[in-house]
C-alpha cells in the first residue's frame, strides 16, 4: 500500500508495539467483528497518519491565497422558511466529515434566483464554517461532490475555489481538516457574543503543504480505501448490535 511504502517497519508498528489490546466492542459473535481486524484497521490508520505527517514536514506549504482561483466568498443569507416555499439554502451543518451534505440540512428562502446565482453551489466547491459556538467546529472544511442549480450557500460559510492546478480540493480538505492543521486555523479565531469565527483573512493566510500532483491523486486513492475499511466496520458494529439485541430478548423473553 502506498501510505506504507515510505515509512517501513519490521514490527508492529510504534503506536501499537507493547501496548495491550484495546477492547473495541464487549461482545462479539465469531465471524462478525473480532479484534484482529480492528487492530488491523487501528494500525492501517496509524500509518496513514504517520505518512500524513512526512508530508507536511517534506513538503513546502504555500498560503491559501497562493492556492485558490478567487477570493474566499461568504455567503448569504436571506430570512429563511421550512414551508418548502422558495430556493434551497442550508445549514452550518451541512458541513460535515469533510463533505457538504445538502440532505437533512434543507432550509428555503423566497429570494430571486438572480440576487444569489452567483452563490449557488458548484462540484469541487470548498466551504469552510465561518462561525459556531462550537471552537472545534469553526474552521472546518467540506467540499461539494455535485453542482446544483438552485441552491446557494448561507452567509456562516465561507467558499474556496482551488486552482486544481495546484492542489486538488479534496486533497485540500482532507489536509485542511486534519487535527494539526485545523489547529493552526482556530489558533486565529476570535469570540464574539459566544460565536467563535474566522474570517477570509484568516484563511488567505493559512498554510497548506502542496506535494506534486502525483503524490496527492495516490495520498487520495488511499485514504478512498480507508474509507471503505471504515463502512465495512460501520456495517459489521451494525450487525453486532442488531445481533446483541436479539440474544439479549430470546434470554429475556425466550424464543419466539
């Protein structure tokens, strides 16, 4: 595997070696979820993240403004309905685990389509949460998989537009919202009234480390199999507890 490749170990690796087993689920039926795997899933993980860091120390970092096509954008924000009346808007919330997810953040706005057209969101577009009373859910990062043609983004959000040139926005975000990184952005937020918020300033001048093209399409393509490592872990937690929950009524009521 590629995150591997550039750091080898003839052991286990460091973060695991001599530690004890940590103990991920109390129970589970044989076959469905055994510590092995969840080690192994806990080690692929480490490497990812030790690989994560020789990149950010090997690799120039270039300022955001550097990086991007157009100035960062707030959004707008017009008085919003939950009547299904008007154009789509969302939520801070639709910011999620490094994507923009429209569904379950819907909000509506009888506003014309020509005073936000130039807010309406398109695929590859990154927006950053401007202000949440959470510090650690301020300056993260999403990005949008899909163009739509009739909904715009609010004003507690803030929009980037890579120079796909440069840095791939997806290879952006995942950097951007890794623990380090992120820090380095909310050490620039300020507090007004309980709201913690980063501006277009700060983000001009937050640094990101930018491999060669090269380097980020395979840094992605791994991180798209950690993804699906962790599904198929979601899925079999799933089946365990599904599985629990029936033991537990047979012993409770007996068998049906």
């Amino acid at each position: 595997c590629w995150l591997t490749r550039s750091r080898r170990h003839a052991g286990p690796h460091p973060s695991t070696a001599g530690a004890r087993p940590k103990r991920f689920w109390p129970w589970s039926p044989a076959g469905v979820l055994d510590h092995g795997s969840m080690e192994r899933y806990q080690v692929t993980l480490g490497f990812a993240e030790s690989t994560w860091e020789s990149i950010a120390t090997s690799t120039p970092r270039y300022h955001v403004s550097d990086l991007i096509r157009e100035e960062p954008r707030n959004g707008i924000s017009p008085s919003t309905n939950n009547t299904g009346v008007g154009l789509k808007t969302v939520s801070t919330s639709a910011v999620t685990g490094g994507r923009f997810e429209m569904d379950g953040n819907i909000k509506y706005a009888e506003i014309e389509a020509g005073r936000v057209r130039s807010y309406f969101v398109q695929q590859n577009d990154v927006f950053v949460v401007r202000g949440n009373g959470n510090r650690n859910l301020t300056g993260k990062s999403g990005i949008a998989n899909q163009s739509y043609d009739d909904l715009f983004y609010p004003d507690l959000l803030i929009r980037l537009r890579f120079d796909e040139a440069k840095i791939l926005p997806r290879f952006a975000v995942a950097q951007w919202n890794s623990p380090s990184v992120h820090r380095r952005l909310v050490a620039r937020a300020k507090s007004t009234n309980g709201i913690w918020k980063v501006n277009g300033g700060d983000l001009r001048e937050h640094l990101l480390a930018v491999p060669p093209i090269s380097v980020q399409v395979r840094f992605l393509a791994e991180l798209d199999q950690l993804e699906s490592a962790r599904n198929r872990l979601r899925r079999r937690l799933t089946l365990v507890r599904e599985t629990k929950m029936q033991a537990l009524q047979k012993g409770m009521f007996g068998a049906a």
